[in-house]
C-alpha cells in the first residue's frame, strides 16, 4: 500500500511537469506579446527591449523552461507581469472562491443526483421516472453562460433575491451553484440510473432475492453500492474539472475565482499567471485522480492489490 | 409398537415440497411477440426426497426453477400456472413476490452459475450474515458464529479466516460451496439446486453432490436437483422428471426410468450416460439437436425419433401411465422391449 502511495506520488508529479512543460511552450507559440500589452503602443524598442530582458522573455524558449522548472521545484512561479505580485500569491488567494464554489456543487449534484437517479431506476418505465429523464435532458442541454444570464434577469432584475455577481455573501453563492450544478446533476443523475437498473439484473442481486432479503436491505447494502463505482470515477472527473476553475460561470457571476482570473491573465498576455493557473488546474486534476483511486479501492475490493 | 420392531425414524408425513399445475413460462420481446419457453408443466417433488430434473441445456429447467422462487423478471417472461405451491406456502396467481415470505427461510435455491452470484463488493462472510441478522435479527457476532459453522459444514478449509476474504479470491468450486451454505443457512424444507456440479472439477462434483444429500438427510429436504448428468441421478434421485423442449416428456421412480423407460427420448438419455458424465453431450446417442424455443406442433421430440410416424408430427402426445412410468409418447417404449 506504501509502496502504491509512492509510486502514484512520483507519477503525479512527473504529470505535473510534463503539463507544465506543454502549456509552458504553447503558451510561447501562441501570438500576442505581454509586454506589448503592458507598456503600450506609445513604447520605444529600446523600452521593450529592456523590459523583455527584465523578464527573462529574451531568452531561448527552452532556457526559459528551465529557468521555470528550476524555481517551480522551489514553488516559486514568478511575478504576474500585470500587478507584479507573486503568482503564488495571486493563485492561492483566487483558489478559496473556487474550492467553495466546486464544492457547494458537487455537494448539491450529490445530494439531488444519486438518490433521484436511484428512484427512477427502481420506479423504471412509469411516469415519474421518464419525466426525470426529460427533465435531466433538457437541463444536459442549456449552455452554462445562457442558464447563468437567464438566472441574473430572474432572480437579480425581476425579482431583486439574489445579488447578480461578486463574493460578498452567502447568497452569491446560490446561482453560480446552481448553474455548475444543473448538468452535472443531469450526467450523473442518468448515470446512476442507468448503473442501478444495470445492477439490478445482476446475478448477486437476483440470488440476494432467493435469500429472502428485503428490497430495502438489497438496495441499501447490494445495489448502492455496486451501483456507484462508475459514478465516482465520473464524479471525481468531474470535481476535478471544478477545482481548476469554472471560467464562464465565474466570469458570467464575476466570481473571484482562479477560472476568472485565467480569463483576465489571458486576456492581458500575463504568460507566468496564466501558467500558475494552468499548473494549478493539472494539479487538481491529478489529485482528484489519486483521491478517485482510493475511493474505488474503498468500495471495490477487486481493486485492492500491490 | 413392539420392542423387536427397529427404530426407524419415519418421516413426518408433510405437504409436498413442491407442487405445480400447468405452469407456462413465455418470453416477451421488444417487439411485443412471445415466445413459449415452457409449456404446461405440472409436477410434484415429496419432502425428504431428491427429485431429478433432466434434460439436455435449453430445454427449460432453469427457467422451471426460477419460476418456482418467483425470481424471473416480470419484464421479460410472463410466468402463468393453475396452482403452485412451495414448502406448502401457496403463490398468489400473477404476483411472484407473494413467494418473497419462503424464499431463504423454506426455499434454499443453489444457482447454475456462481460465478456472479455474489456480491463482489461485500466479504462472503458478511453476505451469509445478513441471512441471520435479517431473518432472525442475530447481532452481528451470534450471525458470524453462526457463518463460520455453515462454511465449516460445507467444508471451506479455513473458515475462519476465510469469512472474511471477498468473492474474487474464491474459486469456482469454493463459490459453489458459499452458494450452497447460504441455501441451506435457515434449514429449509426445500432446496432447489440448478446444476449444483457443472463447471467444476468430478472430485469437486462428487463431494458438492454428497455434501446436499447429507444435507438433505440432516434437515429432511425436500430437494429438486436439476441436471444433466444421468450419472449423478443414479446416485442420489428418488424420483426423475425429464424435460424436452419445454416440457416434462416422462416421470417415475428413478428405478423405473432407469431400468425399463417408456420415452424414446429418456432411452437415448440412458444410452449416451458416458459421455454425459464429462461433456454434457446427448448427441452420441440421439441424432440433431434439441428445437429452438417456440411453438411447436405434434410432438416435440418427432423429427429425432428413430420411431416416429405421421401422428407424431401433428399429435401432442399427453402424459400418460405407460409401464412403470408416465411418459408423453403415443408409442412408449413397452415393458421388456428394450431399445438398442
Ligand atoms: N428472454 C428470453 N428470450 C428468448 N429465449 C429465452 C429467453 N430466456 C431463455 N430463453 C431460452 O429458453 C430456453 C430454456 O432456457 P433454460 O431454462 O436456461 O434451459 P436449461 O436450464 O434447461 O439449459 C433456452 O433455449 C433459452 O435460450
Ligand atoms: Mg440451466
């Protein structure tokens, strides 16, 4: 088991690494110069060209790279170029909003997904249970940026119960939650579903039956059960996406997330804090990975050996 | 009762372990067709008895036994009988979960295949547990005293230690054997074990096989054995119904139907015994194979039989006494002459 740990500890930051080396080089091809956005179109060339050196940007791309790795191992990822902070600083300081925000989401795709997904599945073919799968399609379908504006005129214009955007309180919270959470209710929903009418014809269920146990107990200590494996891979997929930032719902709220502020660094060419953003995003990613590893290894044991 | 009259233990005269009348099993399919899998069937087994069920694979005695327990998906198969009654627990017409009461309790039910029959996520030995704990509202520890007994009598080496270790670290042979513990957990009146011994190894087979006829000595079972192995009839039946194409095609004392059958299609079963044994294969001895499942016309067994003629072909024999046995034939077998 030790040995497990360390083995996935090395390949996640290899990962890591390899991710940090691809976006860093992209991020050099792509057109759009940050000191050009930062000085102005009035600047000499003697002006930029200084500036360049002071940032290192003169440099060959792969000097630059491993000028990178080399302070990243010491978690030092430079200075935004915009605000001149660090970027460490400026990531971790975004990081709070978003953790908040993917959590308060997938605690409500948690809450409303399995047990609804559940009940249509044991109450499948009647009415209850295809007006879910409608519902659940249509909700899969609405882009985020539309349910978000729609939910703004709503709920902020019309109706003044909920602040537009921002941070400020509680409340904020609400409709971004609810945006994020929408399709991913709808997925999961569906997926759980599916996985519980698919367990429940498994043989194990049928022989719990000649056993005499009840359809209650079945549910709660066979099917359940065997029924969330792929959910939670999907679920841990889908966490991990949330931790690295929900750019176009943080944007549509003006949510002070890392997603918003990857957005505004792109925008601005502020190459060292759009590639804390993107390191932070691979990171989460290979967390969530890790933590959905040893989840399965929780439920399945199938999965329990080396 | 005089004192030089032996102790013999007699057994209590009892409702039948298992009494069905006109039962039919038809598939449903997604285009709204059906298909009649099993067609009409009436049979009794006695309590404290082995009754054989055999037939070639795909004659329908898997479905017979689920459709005993009330465990087909009502989705697929519409499951209709006169009158079906398990350990002498009556089933309400229409409703196979009025059958949901008996199961694990009276009826212990043994499955075809073990493979996926337990839960993969759950330690056997809690699996076995639960059977106590719910239907007899054990704490945990007495249930698990009492799991460790019940793998120790169906001989798990170990069993202690074995209680604790998942389904995927069990073999075939040993998954058979939780299967079984877990049929026979609440001593049931009835046990229903659909080819207890196919798919594992014969020193496996004859041991599984000795374990349910001691088991049926010990709790005075009732059991329907389904099987395809002639051989394992000999040892253990006391009476034999023979299924072909979804039907019961001749019933009798297992003496009767292995000595003097009535049925062609029971008398090429008997010739073929060797190969059965080991492979499952009839066709040695009775050429073609089986009908697809369906609607069928005259008798079933016709277009194989070395002694058809035309009524065959557009008659349904019906069971009926012929010599020793019933038998579905219009022309059985007759005492004496014996088929070579
Ligand atoms: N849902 C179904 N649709 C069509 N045919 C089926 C269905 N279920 C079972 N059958 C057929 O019914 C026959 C009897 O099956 P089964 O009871 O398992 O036979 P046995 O146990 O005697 O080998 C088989 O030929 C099988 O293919
Ligand atoms: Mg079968």
């Amino acid at each position: 088991m030790i040995s497990y740990v360390l083995r996935r500890i090395v390949i996640a930051i290899l990962t890591t690494m390899a991710a940090v080396t691809a976006t860093f080089i992209m991020l050099r091809i792509a057109p759009g110069d940050p000191i050009a956005v930062l000085l102005g179109d009035m600047a000499s060339d003697a002006e930029i060209a200084d500036a360049r050196q002071a940032y290192g940007l003169d440099l060959p791309i792969w000097q630059q790279l491993m000028v990178y790795l080399g302070r990243a191992s010491t978690l030092d990822f430079g200075q935004s170029i915009a605000q001149g902070t660090s970027v460490r600083e400026l990531v971790l300081s975004h990081f709070p909003h978003t953790l908040l925000l993917a959590a308060s989401t997938m605690l409500v795709v948690i809450i409303l997904a399995l047990p609804i997904g559940i009940y249509t599945a044991v109450r499948k073919g009647q009415s209850a249970s295809h007006a879910t799968n409608a519902a659940s399609l249509v909700a899969l379908s609405l882009p985020e940026f539309w349910t978000g504006i729609v939910m703004i005129l709503i709920f902020s214009r019309m109706l003044r119960w909920l602040p537009s955007g921002g941070a400020e309180s509680g409340w904020s919270l609400i409709m971004p939650t609810i945006t994020l959470a929408l399709p991913l209710i709808a997925v999961n929903l569906r997926l759980m579903s599916t996985e519980t009418i698919n367990v429940l014809r498994a043989p194990y269920i049928t022989m719990a039956r000649a056993r005499g146990l009840p359809r209650g107990s079945i549910l709660r200590r066979h099917v359940i059960r065997n029924a969330l494996i792929p959910v939670v891979t999907v679920g841990g997929i889908q966490l991990g996406h949330l931790l690295g930032g929900a750019v176009i719902v943080e944007t549509v709220f003006n949510w002070p997330g890392v997603g918003q502020l990857l957005i505004r660094s792109i925008g601005i060419r502020d190459y060292p804090v759009v590639q804390g953003c993107l390191i932070l995003m691979t990171f989460s990613v290979i967390v969530t990975n890790m933590l959905v590893d040893f989840a399965y290894r929780l439920i399945d044991p199938r999965f329990r050996r080396g | 009762m005089t004192l030089a009259e032996p102790m013999v233990a007699r057994p209590i005269t009892r409702e039948p372990a298992i009494a069905v009348a006109g039962l039919s099993i038809t598939a449903r399919d997604d285009a709204g067709s059906s298909l009649p899998l099993v067609k009409d069937i009436s049979f009794t087994c006695n309590a404290g008895e082995v009754t054989a069920l055999i037939g070639e694979s795909g004659s329908g005695k898997s479905l017979t036994a689920t459709a005993l327990l009330g465990l087909l998906d009502p989705d697929v198969y519409d499951v209709r009988s006169h009158a079906l009654s398990v350990a002498g627990y009556p089933a309400a017409p229409h409703d196979p979960e009025s059958l949901a009461p008996i199961r694990g309790r009276k009826v212990g039910y043994i499955v075809q295949d073990p493979g996926a029959a337990l839960d993969p996520t759950m330690k056997v030995g809690d699996q076995l547990a639960e059977l106590f704990m719910i239907h007899r509202g054990m704490s945990h520890s007495d249930a698990r005293r009492e799991v460790i007994r019940l793998l120790n009598l169906v001989r798990i080496p170990n069993a202690t230690a074995r209680a604790d270790d998942y389904p995927h670290q069990f073999s075939g042979g040993m998954k058979q054997r939780v299967i079984i513990a877990g049929a026979v957990a609440l001593s049931p009146e009835v046990l229903i074990a659909d080819e207890p011994t196919t798919a594992l190894d014969v020193t496996v087979q004859a041991e599984i096989l000795t374990l349910i006829d001691d088991l049926r000595n010990e709790y005075a079972m009732g059991v329907l054995l389904i099987t395809h192995d002639l051989g394992v009839v000999y040892q253990v039946a006391d009476r034999v119904l023979v299924m072909y194409a979804g039907r019961i095609v001749e019933k009798g004392e297992v003496e009767a139907i292995c000595s003097t059958p009535a049925h062609p299609y029971t008398a090429g079963l008997l010739v073929s015994v060797p190969d059965l044994s080991r492979t499952g294969a009839v066709s040695a001895a009775i050429p073609g194979s089986p009908p697809r499942p369906g609607l069928d016309r005259g008798c079933p067994f016709a277009p194989r039989c070395f002694q058809a003629q035309s009524v065959c072909a557009t008659d349904l024999p019906v069971l009926q006494q012929s010599g020793h046995t019933m038998a579905a034939c219009h022309f059985p077998i007759s005492d004496g002459v014996r088929h070579g």
